[in-house]
C-alpha cells in the first residue's frame, strides 16, 4: 500500500506532478499502454485472459483541495483562495507550504476581534515571515499552490489512518494495489488517475472519452460523519444522518450530486459483496460528487458504479480512515472485476 507516499505528496488541482512521480513507478511493470493525456491524467490498460469481451475502467483522481495564492500586502502578508471545496472554519492557525516555503494561516487576534462569527477566507492571510511585500513576492509568485502541512501517521498499531487527501489518495492507492495483484482478471482493466475532479470532474471526462469502457467503477473516499453531535440537546434522541460510518465497510452510492447509479449496477455491486461476505453501506445522502458525474455520460453513455472509503475529515490537514474499510474496498474491487460479465450490464 502506498497510501503514506500518495497522501505526502502535494497534488492541489491542476498541478498534480508529484502524485505522477509516485504513481508511475509503481505501475509501469504491472500494466500496458500507460500514458498521461493532455489533461495531465495517467490511463493505463492490465490485459485480461481474454476469457470476457469486457473493458473495464476503474478511475480515482489524483488531486486534492488546497489554496492558490492571490497577491500581496505591504506587510508581507498573503492573500489566497481556495481550489477546491474547503470549510473556511477550518483555516485560522494551520500551517502550510507553498514548495519549500513554510507558512501559517492567520486571522485577527480574538481581543480585537468584535465579530463571534467564522472569519471569512477573504478576511483571512498567510504569514511566511516576511518583511514586506517585496520579500514576500521574492518567495513566492501569484498563482502559486499552498497545501496543508500534513505528514500521514498510522495509529493504533495500524488501525487507523491519518493523512491528508484520502479523498482520493485512498482511491489511488486501491488502483495501485488493484493493478499489482498477481492475479490476472477475465476482463481487461482500464485504469485512470485522473486529474482536476475536485473543480469539476474533468480529467475523467477526457479519460473516459478516451478509453471508451464498457462500464466503469470509480473508487473514491467520501464523508464519514458518524461522531456524535455536540450540540445536539442531551434529550434529542434523533441521531443524524451520518452518511456513512468508518468500520462499516465500503460505500456504495446510489445517487449524489453528479449522477444516479442504475440500479442493475448497484444491484450487481450489492450481490457482489453479500456473495463474498464483505461488509458495504449505502451512502445516505446525496451531497457530492465523484468522476462518475462526467464517465457516465461519456460517449454513448457508461454504466458507472461508485465504491468509497468512509473517512473522517475529508477536505482538511487530517483524515482518518481505517485499515479494514480500505482491505475490505479492495477486496470488493476485485471480486467485482473477476465476476462482471457481459450480462450484468443488460437492464
């Protein structure tokens, strides 16, 4: 599993370079046709025995939210924006790195702040130590990317995960996984690390044009908010909805955002997973999206599944996923590829 080197790796969208450094080694003996398209995605094909006329894409994205930098203030101080889905509640106080330049992510002090509310991103800076707005631009250029300063950690003797980007680093990490198997699957797997979902699905969109599947399967991470609820009244029974929860095992969506699984498809993945004995959840709600959004409507039409890894804290420094959801995606995954055959994708 490569999931400490994929999530280190700072991959913000649109410039996801050194995810491809990491990828790319780890492949280049295990499949064929590997390629980066124009879009900056790699697309690569494991031949199957043959014994199924099927072509299979399976598609996780390499990129991952983050800031960009905006301009420059008198004092040296930073502006920026988000790229990406962030909670600006989370900002005040972190640290980040634009390349090799350190910085944290300031606000104005609570005594001289009369407003209780969430500050506001646009109210928000980065401090990289700088003396003024020449030094400052000197560092670092406008449209640089900052990420989180984040190193991965695994706790409770491995149990549980912690790093940045699991969503979808984990999804790339399966990939990886799914393509180093020994084993040879009856039909041909299409394998795309796709780049730029988190603004818009769109190095799946050119990928899935591409390599044209039969069907396709997307694996991502998505929300597990399945803590309790602080400020729920102590006699409020009513639990909310969580979405998923770690330890459940993978989640399978059924409608979000972007797209409606059909349901012979969700049916498939569901018989798949009860036939193994592989624990699955349904995602509960429809908020989100994943690459499906764009792979389903690509060229005639793909029937596309969604298999996710619960995990806490998506979209910030410090997720938490844990090892058995991962084991039990993958081994989901590959069951799918070994018994999908034709027929399955007949409504």
């Amino acid at each position: 599993m490569l999931l400490k080197e994929l999530s280190e790796a700072v991959g913000i969208s649109g410039k996801e370079d050194a995810v491809r450094k990491v990828i790319l080694p780890a492949i280049k003996d295990q499949a064929q046709d590997i390629r980066i398209d124009p879009m900056g995605s790699i697309t690569a094909r494991k031949a199957g025995t043959g014994e199924r006329p099927l072509r299979v894409m399976v598609a996780a994205h390499m990129d991952e939210v983050g800031l960009m930098i905006t301009g420059f203030e008198g004092d040296g101080l930073i502006r920026f924006t988000n790229i990406g889905g962030i909670d600006e509640r989370i900002l005040p106080g972190l640290r980040v790195h634009i390349g090799d330049v350190n910085g944290v992510i300031i606000w104005t002090p609570i005594h001289k702040n009369t407003d209780q509310n969430a500050v506001k991103m646009t109210s928000l800076r980065i401090d990289i130590g700088a003396k003024d707005k020449d030094e400052a631009s000197g560092k670092v250029k406008r449209g640089d990317r900052a990420a989180f300063d984040s190193r991965y950690l695994e706790l409770d003797g491995g149990r549980m995960l912690r790093g940045k980007a699991f969503d979808d680093r984990g999804g790339c990490s399966l990939l990886i996984d799914l393509l180093q198997a020994e084993t040879t699957y009856p039909v041909d797997v299409l394998a795309a690390f796709t780049v730029q979902e988190e603004i818009g699905l769109r190095g799946a969109q050119v990928a899935a044009q591409t390599l044209n599947p039969d069907v396709a399967f997307i694996l991502e991470g998505t929300t597990a908010n399945d803590l309790p609820n602080p400020m729920a009244a102590e006699d409020d029974e009513a639990e909310e909805n969580p979405t998923c929860r770690m330890g459940g095992g993978p989640v399978l969506t059924i409608l979000d955002t972007s797209m409606i699984v059909q349901p012979h498809i969700l049916a498939f993945l569901r018989d798949t997973a009860e036939r193994e004995d592989i624990p699955y959840q349904l995602k509960t709600r429809s908020a989100g999206g994943t690459d499906g959004g764009t792979i389903h409507t690509a060229n005639a039409g793909v029937p596309t599944g969604v298999i996710a890894l619960p995990c806490r804290y998506v979209h910030t420094p410090s997720a938490y996923l844990l090892r058995q959801d991962y084991d039990d995606a993958l081994r989901l995954i590959k069951a799918v590829l070994n018994r999908i055959t034709p027929d399955d994708l007949v409504r």
